[in-house]
C-alpha cells in the first residue's frame, strides 16, 4: 500500500490540531483540490481549514504546485496559506 505524508501549517496545522497525518494515497490522478475536498469531510476542523481552499497553497516533494495538480506518486503534500515576506 503506496502512503501519502500531508503536512499541514499555520492556521490550516491551528483548525484541525494536528500537524500532518498519513494516509493511503489515492492515487496518481487524484487532483490536489479533490482530496482537500475529501479531507474537509473529515470533521468540523478539517471542513474549517478548508473552507475556502482558493486561499490555501501546496507543495508536492517540497515543490510548490497549483491546487489543480495531480498528485501522481508524491510521498508528500504541504498545505498552507500564501507565505508573505516581512
């Protein structure tokens, strides 16, 4: 069984409580976007993170990519909100 790391930051790690979890990867064409769908049924945290998905970014193997990305074999996905310099 091929697993997927998600890491999970800021305000997204804040709603659900935890800083990432494993999971049985859902595929190779499985797009980003759809899985945050299916991660926001999870409970009231998750549906709370991912309310408007359209202000989250993610990173694949530590590679920034658009939310309509597939996974393809990825062994990691970083959720996060846009980083802002100071």
């Amino acid at each position: 069984m091929e697993t997927l790391n998600i890491l999970y930051f800021a305000w997204v790690r804040e709603a659900i409580g935890k800083d990432g979890e494993q999971i049985e990867h859902p595929g190779a064409e499985m797009r980003i976007i759809d899985l945050i769908a299916m991660l926001k049924e999870k409970g009231a945290g998750y549906a709370e993170a991912f309310a408007n998905p359209e202000k989250l970014r993610a990173a694949i193997d530590h590679a920034f990519v658009p939310l309509d990305c597939v996974l393809g074999h990825a062994s990691e996905l970083a959720l996060f909100p846009p980083v802002t310099g100071g």
